[in-house]
C-alpha cells in the first residue's frame, strides 16, 4: 500500500497554523525516464481519481498507465480535500492561496523526498486541478510543462447570476468579490453536487464505462466553493494562460462540460507548443471512457517528444 505522506506547507490557512497536503509517490514500473508527472484533481474528487478503485481492471488508472511508461506519479489532495488539512472556513480557500499551498508542498517533497530530487516536474490537472495547475504554473513556475484535462476557457456562464454575468467585463471586480460571490452562489464551504459521482453529464455520460463510474462514486467528495465558483467564470484566467512559457497539452472530450479551444495557440501565445487533443466519444472524466488508453498514451508521447531520455 503507498504511504500517505503529510506535506507541510509552512503557512497558516484560517484556524489552522501550519496547514498540511497530502501526497502519494508512485514509482515507475518501467525504465525511469526522470520525470515527475504532480497531479491535482478536479473540483468533487480526491486524489485517487488518478488510480480509480475498479477492481480486476487496472485499465482507468492514470497513475498505473503512466507508471509502466517510465513516469513517477504524485498525487495531491487539495487542502480542504481529502487528507489534507481543512480549515473550518472553507471560503478561505481561494484558486490563488490552493496553488501557492501546491507549490509551497512541491517545493518540500523535492527538498525532502529522495525519489524526487532532480526529476523534471510536468504539472497535470483535471477540472478545477487545471485551473490550479494553471495558475500555479503563472505564479510559481512549479513545471517544465503542463497537461489540462477537462478545462475550458469558456467557463459556464449560464450557471451565473445574471448580477455576475454583468461584471465579467470587469476581471478586477471579480476578483475583489470572488468570495462573497461564492458565499451567495453556494452558502456553504463545502458544497456537495448530489448525483455527481454517478453517471450522468456532470462526471461521466452514456458513454462512460459503468466499472469506471462505480470507481468514480468512491473517490467523489465535497467542493471547494471559491475555486468551483471561479472556474465559471469565462475567459477569467486567459491573461495567466497568456504569460505561460512552458509547453502545453489540453486533452478534453467532444461531449465535455467545455468545449476545446480553437485557438489554443493565441490564448497560449508565449507557450513553445502547444497541443490540443479532443477525445471522441468522451465526456467531461476522460478516465471513465474506451478513449483513456489513447489519452494515456498521447499524454507519455507527448512528454517523451519534448524531453526525450538521454
């Protein structure tokens, strides 16, 4: 069984002094091609959507696929997620403060972990986790590249208050308002979707594997309600994604909450490549569907392409 480790993070997050993430490190299976793939989920999962539990199929774990291609895979439960530290307040927890804590935890477990030191860092988000992904690559420049699955530049603006939908032109104002948008949007910290680990649009969809949505139900957990708010939001991060320097994959599915971006290269204009992959038949969890085998596999030709084994 992997060991849990209690990453600290050095900074004091609402009630709690010293607020703590929790990682697993999973080593490669094959020839180690020094490479660490730091993965964050979206918004209603845990950690372990990157190793879904489905018993007698290894086939929907990302973490089991990129393993046997060399990868070391760590995963994070988000604070406020999981086994990580949750303060009592959880509108505390805003998109920028969840990165600055990824980061802050990054750069302890390279410290400390003997496993990591010295591997390249390729930062993996899905949903929400690429939002932080992103803006944790603007603030931080944690990665040597990035991989957002499910995340779009659109956002859901027909879930927005008409109130919000009037400031959207004011990215500033948002910003000073986020929090109590979010307190007006979803009242509590901690908001739970109910039904949103099974098969319908949210997570999985016709098309999804019913193996794979049982294991979905079991790593399903609460929201974080800043950052869900946030990801709503259209076009809110695309001066971030303007400012990226480093390489760029965005995989999602052509039946995904979001919709790829048909200029990918113009919203990620400082970015060296950039690579936009739209999986058939694939909704908004890409692990839940027949298309996970070529994902998993594009995402290991991908990285091995831009840093090939020396």
């Amino acid at each position: 069984m992997t060991e849990v480790l209690r990453v600290p993070t050095a900074m004091a997050v609402g009630n709690i002094e010293n607020l703590h993430v929790a990682a697993e490190i999973h080593q490669p299976t094959a020839t180690d091609r020094g490479i660490a793939l730091i993965c964050l989920p979206g918004g209603g999962m845990n950690r372990q959507f990157y190793d879904l539990p489905v018993p007698g199929d290894d086939s929907f774990s990302f973490v089991k696929a990129m393993c046997a291609q060399g990868f070391t895979c760590v995963l994070l439960d988000h604070p406020g997620v999981g086994e990580s530290d949750q303060p009592e307040d959880g509108f505390v927890l805003t998109p920028l403060l969840i990165a600055q804590l990824h980061a802050a935890a990054l750069s302890w477990l390279k410290t400390h972990v003997a496993a990591l030191r010295g591997l390249r860092s390729i930062g993996v988000g899905h949903s929400m986790g690429a939002m932080i992904t992103l803006i944790q690559q603007h603030q931080h420049a944690s990665h040597e590249g990035i991989v957002l699955l499910g995340f779009g530049f659109e956002g859901l603006p027909q879930y927005l208050h008409p109130k919000v939908q009037a400031l959207l032109d004011d990215r500033a104002a948002l910003e000073a308002q986020s929090v109590g948008l979010a307190r007006k949007f979803f009242r509590v910290g901690y908001p739970v979707i109910r039904g949103g680990g099974g098969g319908g649009g949210i997570y999985g969809g016709e098309t999804a594997e019913r193996a794979g949505i049982e294991g979905i139900k079991a790593v399903s957990t609460h929201l974080l309600a800043v950052p869900a708010f946030m990801s709503m939001l259209p076009h809110h991060w695309d001066p971030m994604a303007a400012r990226i320097d480093v390489p760029v994959l965005v995989a999602l599915g052509d039946k995904d909450l979001v919709k790829a971006p048909d200029n990918a290269g113009q919203i990620f204009s400082h970015s060296p490549a950039v690579e936009v992959m739209v999986l058939p038949e694939t909704g908004h969890s890409q692990f839940l569907f027949a298309s996970r085998r070529d994902l998993f596999a594009r995402i290991g030709h991908w990285v091995h392409d831009l840093w090939p084994m020396t």
